[in-house]
C-alpha cells in the first residue's frame, strides 16, 4: 500500500475508533517488562553468531501466530550494543508501510529515523491484529515483550536504548508503551495520537515527545495535549501551556519543558496541519513527501540526545522553535560572533570569533536536517568526523554526513551530533581570531550561543 493511500485509510477510520474502540482495548495489562533500563547492559545476543536476519519474521504470542519486520544494521558486529527503535504503523496500515516507507521509499522508512540513524540502530515493525493496535487484554504489549525477548537473545542490543513511535493508532500504541513500560524503553514519540491502546499504569517517568496538528479532523489536538500532561506530571516538568503556531502560518513550534526530572525530557511539537505524521512547513496539504518533513531530525534528535548509560542529567535539548531563522551566532562569553576566518569559503577555512559585523561569512542558517550552513553550500563541519577534544570546527561542502549535523538546545549550546560533544571557543578565549573546535559539554559562556 502507498505512503498516501495509508495515510487516507488512517483519517477515514480512525475516527471510528475514537466511538468504538472497546472496554478491552482500554483495559489494563497485567503482563510484565521483560526487562528495565535501570543498568546500561548488553543482551544475552552480545558476542553471539546471529541467526536472524533483516526481513519478516513471525514469532508466537499469546496463543497467536504474530508477524513483524526486523531491519539490521548493514555493518552489524555482535560486539556493539545497537538502539533498539519500534515503529508502529497506523488504523488500517501495515508493517510494511513503516519498513518500506511507502511512496516516499528509504527516506521516510520508520518515519525517517532508519536513513537518520546511519546504521546505529536496529528497527522493528510490527504487524497488528486487523492493521489495528486494540491491545486488548494487553495482547499488544505482551507481542512487544516477546519481539524484545527473541530479538536480544541473538542481537547485540543496548538495554538503556529502546525507542518506541508510531502514528495515530500506531501512537496510541506507542502511548501505551509509555504507560506500561516506562523502564523498559528510554523514550517514546507520538505522533498524533489518542488514548485507543489503553494506559496500564501510566505513573512511571519516561522521555517524551508528542507531535499534533492544529487542524486534525481525526483526532483532535486536545486529545494529544492530554497525553503530554501525564508525562509532564510523571515527569516533574513545570506545567504551561506551550505556545503553538497560529492556524494559516503553516508553520512548526517545538516546545522543550523546563524543571523536568533529570534524563526525562519531555517536548512538544505543534503544527498548523491535519492528520499527518511528516507535515512540511508552508505546505497546507497532509499528504507531503516525509522525506520533506520537520519531524524527522526533530524525533531522531530527540532520540539521540541519550548516552548509553541510563537515564542520567540530560539537557532539554529541542529547541524552542526550529528550525530557527538564519542570522548569527553571538557567543555568550565574548561578545563576538562565530565567523569564517578570512571570509574564505574554501573546504577546511577554519572558524573563529570575530567582531559581529552582518557579514555573509558571520550569517548562519539551521537547516530541518540539522545542518548549520554558511554561503548556502557550506556546512559547519567537525574536521575529518573526529571526535577528541580540541577537534578544529571548520567549513565543508554539505554532505549530509554526521559530523556535519548539530543541535541547538534551549540552554544556548550547541551540540555536534557526531562527536555528541559542544561548540566550543578554545580556552574561553575573548580575543577576535580565537578558533573554534569542539569539547565535553559543560555548559561554560564559552559554549553558549545566542542568534541575533
């Protein structure tokens, strides 16, 4: 089935299951988590041959016979602990719509995060009973309990590292899973969604991030609002209410919490659209190319913000609006502006601070991949894709790789994707010239930036 024929089916009935999802779908689960995240951990899978491989695989569950998909990492070792990351599918889509991503091919597939990931992760789409996720009697979050059994038994997996999403239904389901296995999956993201999966428990802190559309016919964005505040209550995040984009801007604006516990982040990401899990900004339609979508850096971000280690102190790092416009960047502890040295836009011209001139070489444009672009081809490049401290930040042609990808947090810093450590002004320097590289975040004036 094509991206664009699923997605219709998910707006023509899903507001059926709105009135008719049963008592049992919304029952409780009395099953148990195969197992927490409370301990960084490889699986038993760790240092063993695999016997599965990447396509469909079938597994018995609670008396069924169940379906899933299984995507492996190209380069797989058994020797590096791998995410772990459930895409669910929609009312009346399939697992292969998720693995496949449709019409929009490898690009969309697990809404953008397989091609994001760069093959550090492992992903899965399961199949539900009659393209649905009732879950009743809890069957839903058993199936999930077994596809992480059978799966970390012969895979090298990342205890600390399970990731749920899914759309509509499919974020109903992975809502679910928020409620029922909130030590067993480091974060979910939901995708405008409603309670159709029921909620067992549901008191337990985890990451989350939920994304709605202002216009949804489906469902409503006040549904989506209300499961947000649970995990803002779970969470201890300082309650408000987050600002969304006016209806006609077709626009995006993400929300970063403040006062969350320590590792739980929760954001939310409001847009003037429909029913759609990839809207693009200025476009009015639902039914956009997701490849072209926001949302993709946006969750994978969201997502990658967390170190192997459990739930530690973790920055809220989604910006508050993004992708933000361009202008430059104005280091908090020197005054002076993140500037291309010499006005060179040759490959490998270093980057400095300078006086804040409005220069082209000073004018700097976050793009929805995560890009930094300078000239309009040229991307803020973390030299040779190291990681060390003290790397040189330079300018490169825009690869899409990595070392070129950054995160502005709503603490002014910013984040190299790659190397998961700051931009930074070499030892706090104040002086025009002073290079620029990258370091251990730790959250000094010489690793803030502010945009003018």
């Amino acid at each position: 089935m094509s991206r664009h024929r699923a997605l219709l089916t998910a707006v023509a009935t899903a507001a059926l299951l709105v009135l008719g999802v049963t008592q049992a779908a919304l029952g409780n689960s009395a099953t148990t988590s195969p197992t927490g995240t409370s301990a960084a951990a490889g699986t038993a899978g760790c240092g063993k041959s695999p016997t599965l491989r990447s396509g469909p695989q079938s597994i018995t569950t609670s008396g069924r016979n169940r379906t899933f998909i299984l995507r492996i990492p190209d380069n797989y070792t058994n020797t590096t602990p791998y995410r772990l990351i459930f895409g669910f599918h929609w009312n009346g889509g399939t697992a292969n719509d998720v693995d496949s991503g449709g019409t929009s091919g490898y690009p969309w597939s697990y809404y953008g995060l397989r091609a994001l990931s760069n093959n550090t992760a492992i992903f899965v789409a399961p199949q539900g009973l009659n393209n649905g996720w009732a879950n009743s009697g809890g069957e839903d979050i058993t199936f999930v309990d077994d596809m992480i059994r059978r799966i970390e038994a012969d895979l090298c997996v990342e205890t600390t590292q399970r990731f749920a999403l899914g759309f509509s239904y499919g974020g109903g389901m992975s809502y679910a899973l928020a409620c029922a296995r909130a030590t067993t999956f480091r974060a979910v993201a939901v995708y405008s969604g409603g309670q159709l999966s029921g909620c067992s428990g549901g008191t337990e802190p985890i990451a989350y991030i939920g994304l709605h559309g202002l216009r949804d016919p489906v469902l409503n964005i006040s549904a989506g609002r209300s499961l947000r505040d649970r995990f803002v209550r779970n969470n201890g995040c300082t309650p408000q209410n987050p600002p969304e984009p006016a209806q006609g801007s077709l626009t995006h604006v993400v929300t970063s919490y403040s006062g969350c516990r320590a590792g739980y982040p929760v954001a939310w990401a409001a847009f003037d659209a429909g029913h759609t899990p990839g809207p693009v900004d200025g476009k009015s339609g639902d039914l956009e190319p997701g490849e072209n979508s926001w949302t993709r850096p946006v969750v994978w971000n969201f997502f990658a913000q967390f170190g192997g280690s459990g739930p530690t102190p973790t920055p809220t790092v989604t910006p508050t609006v993004d992708p933000p416009a361009t202008g430059a960047l104005k280091g908090a502890g020197s005054g002076r502006c993140l500037d291309v040295s010499g006005a060179s836009q040759a490959n490998g011209a270093q980057t400095q601070i300078w006086d804040c001139n409005g220069q082209s070489n000073q004018q700097w444009s976050a793009t929805a991949s995560g890009e930094l672009r300078v000239y309009g081809g040229k991307c803020l490049d973390v030299n040779g894709a190291a990681t060390a401290d003290g790397t040189a930040v330079i300018i490169w042609d825009c690869n899409g790789q990595n070392n070129q990808k950054w995160r502005l947090n709503a603490d002014g810093t910013i984040t190299a994707l790659g190397a998961n450590k700051c931009l930074d002004v070499s030892g706090a320097g104040t002086a025009n010239g002073t290079r620029i590289q990258i370091w251990t975040c730790h959250g000094g004036a010489n690793q803030k930036w502010t945009r003018l």
